[in-house]
C-alpha cells in the first residue's frame, strides 16, 4: 500500500483555515500520484482543531464547526483513503461525551471512528478532564490490509517508556491478539530534550510486539509555550527505523509497505536540535498571534544575545530591534559585544543611557529612603527602569518584547518582577545556564555571531560594581545539575547531593528558593518548553505552602 504521511502545522482553533490546508495537501497528492495513486493519506491527532483546544472545547459552535470541517475533508477525499484527528461528540458515553478521535475516510465516505483509549492527564496534558477513553480497539480495512489505528499515547503504554501515568489497558495487546498487518499512530506529541530518540524506541517496540511496520505521525509547529517537533517516522520489526521525517517544519513523505529498505537520515546534534526548537517556537508564535516585529533588550551578555540570535533567524533581521539601556555599571565591554552581535545579525539598534532616569528617580526617593544603605533595590531600581524603557518603545512601534531569562535565574528567583521578568515570551526560560551556552557555542561555531567574548566572560547582571552572577547564586556548573534533578526529575535532596557531588546543606537552600520564588514565576510570561518540566508548562506547584526541606 502507498500510504502519505503528511505532518502538518495547525493552528488552534483555526478550524477552516486547518481544514483548507488538509484538502490541499490530498489534493496536490493526487495529482503528483496519478500514475501510481497514493491509496492512504495519514494526518496528525486533532489535526483539524489543533493541538489541544483545552476549554475551547466546551465552546458553543466549536465542535460544530470541527464537523463540518470534517464533512468538507470526506468529499475531498474521493479515490483515496484518508485518517484525520478531531475532536467530536459522542453523545452514546455516559460519563463524558467528547472523544478525541481519528476519522476513517475511504473513497469519500466516512467509514467510522477509532476513539484514543489512553488519555493522559500528566505533564502538559489533562486529557481527562474532556474525553471519554475509547470502548474497543477496531481493524480497519483499507487497500486490502488489515490496519490498526491508535493515537499519541495508546502506543506508549507498552513500550516501559518512563510515564507518570500507568493504565489498566494496553491497546497493542488487542492488536496483537487481532494479527494486523500495519499500525498506525498518528500524534501531537510535544518536544522536549531527547524526547524524539525515546519515541522512535517507542515505536521500534510496537513494531516488534505487533510483528508489523509502524507508522507514527506526529504534528508539527508551536501552540504557546508547547513545540510539537513533527519528526514522523516508519519502523520495521525486522528492519528497525526505515523513515524519518524533518524536525521542525512541515513536510509529506510517501511510504510504500513493500518497500521496507531503512533510507538516508540526517542526524542533528543536540545543540542545533534546541536551536531549531527554539526558532519555531518564536516564529509560530508570532505568525499564529499576527505579529512580525520583535524587541530584545541587549545586555552584551549570552543570555540575550542567544535570544536576539533566535529571533532574527524566526522573524527575519529586519523585523528585530536591538535595545541598549547602559548605566553607570555597564562596562565598555559589555556594549561593544551587544553591538558586536547585532552588526553580525543585521538588526537595528538603539541605545538609551539610563543614568539620567536613575538620578531622577533615587532623587524622588531620597525623602523615603531616608539614608538607608544602598542594597537590592537599587539594583532592581535599574531592572525596572530598563523594563519601562522597553514596554515604551514596544507600545509605539508595534514590537512584542522578548524576555531573555533563563531557567536556572528563573529557578532561584534571579530576576526583577516587572524588570528583566518583563516580556511577551520567554525564548529561553526553560534552558539551564549551561545548556544556554552549549546553543549559543553552536552558533559562534555555526554562524559566527556571537562573539566568543561573550562566551568567555563571567555572567553578571551588571547591577552594581564588580557584580557578578556568583555572587548570589552557585556556580552554574553545580546549580545546574540541582535544579534539573530536583524540578525535571523529581529527586530528593539527598539522592541530588549524593550525586551532584555537594553539602546537603547547599541543595538545601537552592530547594528553598525554587519554592520561595514560584510567585515570580507566576506573574513572568510563559516559556517555550524543552523539558519534561518546564516551570510554565508540565509542573503544577502552589505558591503559598510550607513543604520546604530544612536541615533540621
């Protein structure tokens, strides 16, 4: 059977504008195929909706107009068979009466539903609190093959893939029973570091429990913070990995059952992989938003050098503004490595000295002050004044203002709420320090836009004389390893000083302050996700509470 797998980009809640694109791309395949006709075309999971329309579900109209976006995809699809996902009603379920579903279209009539039987309710996805699981697991007929069809989650069940949920029913285990001859899987699953390695062992593993070729399709594009990475792929029991598709970007292949010769794939290394994730997770969420002009605030720092880097490449050099706002403690340095980057990326520049609105207003303040020592606030004083310097220019040019955080500054609190927190979205927020180097180290190497200055240099916020980062956090090479043990991977305090190699004392205290600064967190703009935890998306914890770990 020739069979395309089309991973799409939707929008959420796009519904026509979804529905216009699927036709197109049955219809060009058609058309490139007359000689030789395609005989199945595969779609993502909720391909028509978008991946998730959370409580857009429970809108009036809005599965309605799913429907009839359904309605115009099966007259399309006549000599051809097609599997779409959507959202639908299914008013026969007593408990809720919303499936998430993938539609079976052969030679333009609609043959039936297969109902996604494990809905996730962990990390980002809270599946449950919409859909009802599917009742049975059915075999489709199509081109004369016996074809079973799960979505996203029903595959993982099996495979022993670490999860966070664990289901009493395992939808192979009826397939296998069952003797299909071909698996399908279409998903939207996210992207986060080594997330596309463990599908394809996922997948490998279905393929060998089934004794079938697998096929996954996996949507593509940014909705939020959320960065689905496509990278669709066929597995062969016998043959392993036989077709990988592009990460990051829209793309259709064709696979042909009888051909299951493994073809010529590009490896990525990790770095560019995140660069990569990154860019679409900034470009999408300007295009789907309908905004073109980006504002970055340059330090002369990596932090914001990566980020100006990130959107230049996602939103084109012309629609990116470099801000300089030097004080009395930016040092030359400092401005000549935030001009060095933006020469290199071709982005406009302007630079506002923010001495003269310092004095003014320590002058304002001096009555309150009362001669108190000068401690953090002055240095936040700064932060806040750079932030409404910012969020001007943003207001009259029409630019949305890119925060440039980090995680592990996010982690500790290392930020100024309605200062450097300030921004639309937080390119980096869920990069480590370190991992903020090893991209921003690919793209000196890569491209030659940073300077290696940048890189070279101790981290400082340039608050104070002589500041440096490590004057209030730990050194990053040990932060680090502590804030991904403890918010990624959900270990104790002991077992992370155990194997960090420090005091107790010292997780301790980094422990407290990722609790201590989640009202922070909360009012910081949301980050685009690359773990498994990101503290916008994936980790559920309340602001006010006292499960703090003491040394006592």
């Amino acid at each position: 059977m020739r069979i395309c797998i089309s991973q799409l980009n939707p929008t959420i809640g796009a519904i026509q504008e979804n529905v216009k694109k699927i036709i197109r791309e049955i219809e060009k395949v058609k058309k490139a195929h007359e000689k030789n006709p395609v005989e199945l075309i595969i779609f993502p999971e909720m391909a028509i909706s978008g991946y998730s329309p959370d409580d857009l579900l429970l809108q009036s109209g809005f599965l309605e107009a799913v429907h009839k976006g359904l309605e115009e995809i099966i007259k399309s699809c006549s000599s051809i068979a097609c599997i779409v996902g959507l959202p639908r009603r299914d008013l026969e379920h007593k408990d809720k009466p919303l499936c998430n579903s993938a539609a079976v279209i052969v030679n333009g009539k609609l043959v039936g539903y297969q109902d996604k039987a494990l809905l996730p309710t962990y990390d980002v996805f809270d599946e449950r609190r919409y859909f009802q699981p599917a009742i049975s697991e059915k075999v489709w007929h199509i081109a004369d093959a016996r074809v079973g069809l799960t979505i996203c989650e029903d595959i993982w069940a099996f495979s022993g893939a670490p999860r966070q949920e664990r289901y009493a029913h395992d939808p192979l285990e009826v397939f296998e029973k069952k003797r299909i001859d071909l698996l399908i899987n279409i998903s939207a699953s996210p992207y986060s570091i080594e997330k596309i390695e463990l599908r394809n062992e996922v997948a490998k593993k279905a393929s060998q429990k089934l004794s079938c070729p697998v096929i996954l399709c996996n949507q593509v594009g940014a909705q939020d913070g959320i960065i689905y990475d496509g990278t669709s792929i066929v597995v062969s029991e016998k043959r392993g990995l036989l077709v990988k598709m592009a990460s990051f970007q829209e793309e259709s292949q064709i696979f042909d059952t009888k051909d299951l010769e493994p073809r010529t794939m590009v490896s990525v290394e990790p770095a560019a992989e995140l660069f990569s994730a990154l860019t679409l997770g900034v470009k999408d969420y300007f295009a789907k938003q309908g905004f073109t002009k980006a504002l970055v605030g340059l330090s002369g720092g990596v932090d914001s050098a990566l980020v100006a880097v990130i959107a230049s490449v996602a939103l084109g050099k012309k629609n990116v503004l470099g801000v300089l706002l030097p004080s009395r403690f930016t040092s030359s340095e400092s401005t000549e490595d935030a001009l060095y980057v933006a020469s290199n990326l071709g982005i406009n520049t302007v630079e506002i000295p923010i001495e003269k609105a310092y004095k003014t207003y320590l002058e304002l303040l001096a009555p309150v002050f009362d001669d108190k020592p000068i401690d953090v606030t002055e240095e936040n004083l700064q932060a806040r004044i750079r932030a409404t310097l910012l969020m001007a220019i943003a207001n009259k040019e029409g630019y949305l203002l890119l925060n440039t955080s980090n995680k592990s500054e996010l982690a500790c609190g290392y930020s100024t709420l309605y200062g450097d927190a300030a921004g639309a979205i937080a390119v980096i927020g869920d990069l480590l320090k370190r991992q903020v180097y090893e991209v921003a180290n690919w793209v000196m190497k890569t491209y030659g836009w940073i300077t290696p200055r940048i890189l070279e240099k101790a981290p400082s916020a340039e608050l104070r004389l002589n500041h440096k980062d490590s004057d209030s956090l730990p050194e990053y090479g040990i932060l680090d390893p502590i804030i991904e043990e403890y918010v990624v991977n959900l270990k104790s305090a002991e077992s992370i000083a155990e194997k960090v190699g420090c005091p107790l004392t010292l997780v301790y205290e980094v422990i407290s302050k990722i609790h201590q600064n989640e009202y922070k967190r909360r009012q910081c703009p949301f980050s685009l996700r690359v773990s498994e935890k990101a503290f916008s998306a994936g980790r559920r914890v309340p602001i006010v509470h006292r499960f703090l770990p003491t040394t006592s």
